[in-house]
C-alpha cells in the first residue's frame, strides 16, 4: 500500500532545467558531481569508473569533475569541451543540467545551454570575486532570458569561510546585475562544492548564513510564470489527415502550443493566411482534450476545413503577433570557418518555417567583457555577439524574444554547408 | 485559477513527441529504430500519440542479431501487428553470410559491434535519410553529449568534436546526398522517467523486465541466461534464480540481475533505489573507459 502511493508520488514532479556558468576551475564540474553525489543519484559503477579514471590520472581525490566530462579529448584535456546534459531528480523534481564550458572561446556552447534553461547558476570563486568571465556569464544569462540566476560563491573553504568575503562579492555582482534586465530573481549561496557545504546539506562551517541549500532552492525556486500563457501561438508542424474508414474527414494540426491557452470554440486567425475560424476540438490518443497551454504538443481540430500548412501560424484573433520580412535582432555568431558581414545570406529557421535571409545592416558588436559597442569592427567572427538587421524572402510571423522564447527566436543555416552558423533572437 | 503546471513526464512527452513530428516532417524517408526493448516501445508509444488517429509515418526497423531473447522477438511482432505498423528486420547473420561482418570467437563473443555493419547496410537498402533511436544521454557519458538531431556523415559516422549546436526547439536536419541523422527524442529522459511513463500511460512490456526464475551462469561478474547462444563452460555450474533484466540486448551481453519485482510498481521501487547504472549490466559498455564513444563514431546506434 505505501508502495503504491510512492509510486503515484514519482509521477507528479515538476521539471527544472538549469545550465552552470564558471570560469576554468570554479568548480562547475565538481559541484554537478557533488550536486549528483550527495541527493543520491550517482551509481556505484560510475563512481567506480570515476574513481578508477582519477587513479589512472594521479589525481588526489576521487575528482568528481570526470562525471561530466565524457568525451574522450575532455578527459585528456581535464576540461568541459562541448554541452554535456545531465540528469537527476529529488521527489519533488527532475532537474535537466546543460554543464558548459566557461572559457570565452566557448561563448556558443554557453549560449546553446542556456537558451532552454529556466535558471542558471553563476560560480564565481571567493578568492577571486567577481571577475570579467563573471559578468560575461551574466550577459549571457541575461541575453538568452534566464529569469532566476544563483550565484554560487564557491570555494568558500579556502577564505575561512568568511561572511566579509562572501558579502563583498554579493555587493560587487548586484552592482553589476543593475545593469541587466531580464534576471527577476537572484539567490546569492556561500558554498564548498568540494567539500558539500551549503549543496544538500547545510554547512556548519557558516553559521552565518541563514538561506538555504543550493539544492533547496532549486528544488522550490518558482518558475511557473516562466512561460508565456497570454499570446496564444500555435505554430503548425505536420498536417494529420488519416485516410481511414473511421476518421475519413479528420483533419488536425500537430504542433507544440508556442504561447497562450487554446479552448474548443476559440475564435482563431490563421497566419499567413489571415483565414479564421474556431477551435472545434483539442484532439489526443488518450480522447478530447479542454484545453492546451505552452509547452504542451497537441492537435487542433478547426470548425472550417481551411488550407493550413506547416509552418503557418494558429494565434488567437484577437491578439496577433508581428508580421514582417524586416528583422532586428541579437545573434550569437557560431562558426569558426566563416564570418558574418553586411550583405551574407543566409537559411533562417523560425519556429516550423524556413525562409532565406540576408544582412541589410551589422548594428554593433558587443565586447562582452565589457558590455561596450564595437562599432568599428562589425564583422562576426566565432562566438561574437551582437545586433543586425536581416531581410527575409518570406514574412515571420513573430514577438520579441522577450515575450515568447519560441516564437522570438530563430537559427540561421549556412547554405553551402548546412552548419547552424547563428542563434538569434528577435528585439 | 488554472496554473498551467505541466509535470516533469508530460513535458518529456511533449518534446519527444515535436521531435518525432519535426522529424516526419523535415526528412523524405525516416526510419524508426525497434528493438523489442523498453525505449523503443516507449518511442513507438510517443510516436503513435505524434501521428493518431493516422498510422505511424514511417516503419519501423529492427538489427536482429539472432541472439535475441525470443520473447522480444515474439513481442516484438504481437505489438508491431498490434499498432498496425511496417516492419522491416536487417539480420546481422545475413552481414556474416556475405562477408560484411566477422564474427567474434572466444565465451566473451558478442554480436554487438556486427550491428553497425548490418544497421548502415540497412539504412542504405531502406532508403532511410533518418533513424529515429531510444538512446538517452543518461545512459552512457558519451551518450551525454549527443544531440537530438546528431548529423552522420556519408559514412554513417559520429563527430562528437564537431556537432551542430541545438537551441531552444529548433532543430536543422539540412544534409548533403548521402549523410543521414540519427534522432534520439528521448534524450533528456532517464531510466526512471521511462519507467514512470510506461507506469502513466500503462505500456504492456516483455515479461523479461520482470521478476521470474531463470538459470543463469555467472561469468566475470554477470548472470547470463542460459540459452543456444551461452552455454556453461566446464568450470562453470548454472543455477535457477529470481531475476529480471534491467536492458533487453543480446542474450550473450545482457545480464540478468536479481530481483523480486515482479510488478511496474516493484521495478520502480527498485529503480529508485538502485545502486549500479542500467547499462552496469551491459558487458559490452565495459570494454574499454570509450568503449561507447568508439562503436558511436563508427555508425553504432
Ligand atoms: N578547495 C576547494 N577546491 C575546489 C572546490 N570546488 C572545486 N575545487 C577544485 O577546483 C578544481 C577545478 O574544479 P572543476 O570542477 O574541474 O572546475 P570546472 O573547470 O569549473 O569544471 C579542482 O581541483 C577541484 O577539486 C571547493 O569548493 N573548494
Ligand atoms: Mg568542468
């Protein structure tokens, strides 16, 4: 009987995904292994195999950073090289960790992690304070619209563990942080990720602290404001029409609800179109459906057989998003062969549609040390960021990545070679 | 006031199930990776919700090695009969027939790494510029690193060094003739969520993956059920254990473990509490610290 409602109790947990930014040796590593070791979702054989590869490197302790680290130039390098995801959960949520790199040169492997996480933690070592990486790691928070971030002052052991250090630091990054604005909520944590302090369990080397555990706070931290339930979107991804005796006139829209809250007898505008119609049902295996909100996948089933495709648009009449081939936006410059000037063309993907692209105007590059414009040097090289303008050959139908994550933002495609060259995302 | 909370499963629901649409719809000819393990019932189960009240748009695939269990295999074709979809099955022993795959010798021999060799041949033959797999990333650290959309080159092999970068939900599947992608929509799950999925949605399984007595041989640490395919050898002794399978692979590399979970509920228990990975009963991952990486380069799944 207890069995059963433990049980029960695993499929009721809400999802936090959350990204670590640090310098080289902050910690991030250990503090995900520690993270893992301590809550209890770390097995036996990958300890095992991490204590076996710390014998085999000289290393003193078992080094928790090899969880991590998985790929085989990664280990011999002792660093973190590409995103790697990690898993686990407490019985109150499963948590998603995109651990990246720290180190400037990889600035597109921390935008990529950042840009599905609802929360990032920030390692800044106390001996150190905050620092030029500290700030870029913000920036880039901030820029990919991670509304909760944590900055964990790690290392506290090596400062006696002191509140002056700790507080020092605090009052640095606020001053910073003023400057930035899509961060709502910042949780400042003293922590030892080598030796668990303030992690799980609550460090008795500072009793001065009165907040809660690194892992408390994740696992309460609100984030249900984070998605957008008032523009409804409905980007259409895959026309299903079965042909069968039995659903011989259905026909539903597949897709995954991009904003908002979609109801049978919803009046609705179809983009580009500009058809409307109703919401006849929200279709599913499992029977009809009330209703469907952001991020769920769906089908919607309309009242008039209209010709809709992928990538058109499903929004409420009464609330339209911005239709336009003229684009002004923040990108983050992903390749390493090839840099962006005035004039580049490109493939741009947007939600479910693709339409080509070219650069009317390179606005500014940021240094993103010290956040000032770069007006002078305006081509893109690897993981520079900054504004421009694009043309496209068709019109997006979309908001300010600021309002809608989805439909805000969009990749750009290197014809020759099919490389996702650049992430933007639309002001 | 409704507070739009969505839980952790209809989340992972929700994007496994975009990424089997986009990839119906950015690829001419996906395939769909089956095995008769509990990923790939899951990934059929996803996709069936992905594309009802249609059929599934793409068939399913299975690399049978012969040395398969056989109530995968009779599972196997109840389900694919069950959900009414095409089945395709690429035998490894025909890859040995021709000459395309050498067999392994020795009691360690495992049919394991010839599935690449008879995997590619089929993508090939099928036509497929997509498979979609069961992979997780919390299986296995190499795993870890791998995309949702991972781009194979011509020769069916994985750059982990040089991926394209994946953000929010959009995904390029753009290639050149010849290259493919392997899919994986289930990375971000891990062994238990799956387990609480198919508790959820009540997904029928193989009897394998619970509790039932077997006769096994211990061999370097694993119980291997005794079968055509794994004889005792002379210093061997078997013995009849309670034990289920945690992985459903060949019945040379998977082992059993102990176990009294003879209901979802008792494997989730169990889940929950285990101590050793899935994959800790795999002896093909035990190979070398890369033993993963490496078979992935090469076109593996
Ligand atoms: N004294 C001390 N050392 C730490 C702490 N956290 C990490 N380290 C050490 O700092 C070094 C770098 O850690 P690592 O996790 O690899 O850093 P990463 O580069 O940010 O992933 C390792 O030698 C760790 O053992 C801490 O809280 N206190
Ligand atoms: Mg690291």
């Amino acid at each position: 009987m207890t069995e059963e409602t433990d049980t029960q109790g695993y499929l009721d947990m809400d999802l936090l995904r959350f990204t670590t930014a640090g310098s080289v040796d902050d910690g991030k590593s250990t503090l995900i292994g520690r993270l893992l070791y301590d809550s209890k979702n770390l097995f036996e054989d990958q300890l095992e195999a991490v204590e076996e590869s710390s014998r085999q490197r000289g290393d003193e302790n078992v080094n928790l950073a090899l969880l991590t680290d998985g790929l085989k130039a990664e280990r011999e390098q002792g660093i973190t090289i590409d995103v790697a995801y990690r898993y686990f959960a407490t019985p109150k949520r499963k948590f998603i960790i995109a651990d990246t790199p720290g180190h400037i040169q990889y600035t597109r492997n921390m935008v990529t992690g950042a840009s599905t996480a609802n929360l990032a933690i920030i390692l800044v070592d106390a001996r150190h304070g905050v620092i030029e990486q500290t700030c870029r790691h913000a920036f880039i928070a901030d820029l990919l619209r991670i509304r909760h971030v944590v900055v964990a002052v790690n290392k506290m052991d090596l400062v006696d563990h002191s509140e002056e250090a700790f507080d020092k630091i605090v009052s640095q990054f606020k001053e910073f942080a003023s400057r930035l604005d899509n961060i709502v909520d910042m949780t400042f944590i003293p922590i030892s990720a080598l030796n668990g302090d303030n992690v799980v369990d609550p460090s008795e080397n500072m009793p001065w602290y009165e907040g809660t555990t690194l892992l408390y706070h994740l696992e309460t931290v609100y984030i249900g404001s984070d998605q957008n339930h008032v523009e409804a979107r409905f980007p259409v991804q895959w026309v299903i029409r079965p042909h069968s005796e039995k659903y011989h006139d259905f026909r539903g829209y597949g897709g995954r609800v991009a904003g908002g809250v979609f109801k049978p007898g919803d009046a609705i505008t179809v983009q580009p179109s500009g058809f409307t119609s109703k919401i006849k049902s929200i279709e599913s295996m499992d029977g009809p459906l009330e209703e469907a909100y952001a991020p769920l996948s769906t089908t919607i089933t309309l009242e008039d057989e209209i010709d809709i495709s992928r990538g058109d648009m499903i929004v409420k009449a009464n609330n339209p998003p911005h239709k336009g081939q003229e684009i002004e936006a923040m990108i983050c410059w992903f390749s390493d062969s090839k840099n962006l000037v005035g004039r580049s063309k490109f493939i741009l993907r947007h939600t479910t549609k693709e339409v080509k692209a070219v650069v009317q105007e390179v606005r500014y590059k940021i240094n993103i040390n010290t956040l000032h414009k770069v007006e002078d040097d305006l081509e893109f090289k690897l993981n520079d960021i900054g504004r421009i303008k694009l043309r496209t050959s068709g019109p997006l139908f979309y908001d300010s990545y600021k309002k809608n994550r989805v439909t805000g933002s969009f990749i750009l495609i290197d014809e020759q070679s099919n490389e996702t060259v650049a992430a933007g995302m639309i002001l | 006031m409704n507070s739009y909370r969505v839980t952790h499963l209809k989340q992972l629901e929700s994007e496994a199930i975009y990424i089997l649409r986009e990839t119906a719809a950015q690829f001419e000819k996906p395939g769909l990776l089956f095995s008769g393990g509990k990923d790939s019932i899951v990934m059929a189960h996803l996709a069936r919700k992905a594309f009802w009240p249609a059929r599934l748009p793409f068939p399913l695939l299975h690399v049978d090695t012969g040395h398969n269990f056989p109530e995968t295999i009779e599972f196997r074709d109840r389900y694919v009969k069950e959900i009414n979809a095409d089945l395709t099955v690429a035998l490894v022993q025909d890859s040995i027939d021709q000459g395309k795959a050498i067999e392994e010798k020795g009691i360690h021999a495992s049919r394991n790494k010839l599935q690449t060799v008879t995997l590619l041949d089929a993508i090939e033959d099928c036509g497929f510029d997509a498979c979609l797999g069961g992979g997780r990333r919390d299986e296995e650290k190499a795993r870890a690193k791998e995309r949702f959309f991972s781009h194979r080159d011509d020769f069916g092999q994985w750059d982990p060094k040089n991926q394209r970068p994946e953000l929010w939900n959009i995904f390029n599947g753009r290639k050149h003739h010849g290259e493919h992608f392997r899919i994986f929509p289930l990375s971000n799950w891990t062994e238990m969520d799956v387990w609480q999925y198919l508790k959820l949605e009540d997904i029928e399984l193989p009897n394998l993956y619970f509790a039932h007595d077997r006769e096994v041989v211990r061999r370097s640490g694993t119980l291997l059920a005794v079968s055509d395919v794994v004889q005792p050898q002379a210093d061997e002794t078997t013995e009849t254990l309670q034990v289920r399978f945690r992985t459903i692979g060949d019945m040379t590399c998977t082992g059993a473990v102990e176990s009294d979970a003879d209901t979802i509920d008792k494997v989730i228990q169990e889940v929950a509490t285990a101590r050793q990975t899935e994959r800790g009963t795999r002896s093909d991952d035990k190979r070398s610290e890369t033993a993963m990486e490496d078979r992935k380069r090469e076109g593996y799944f």
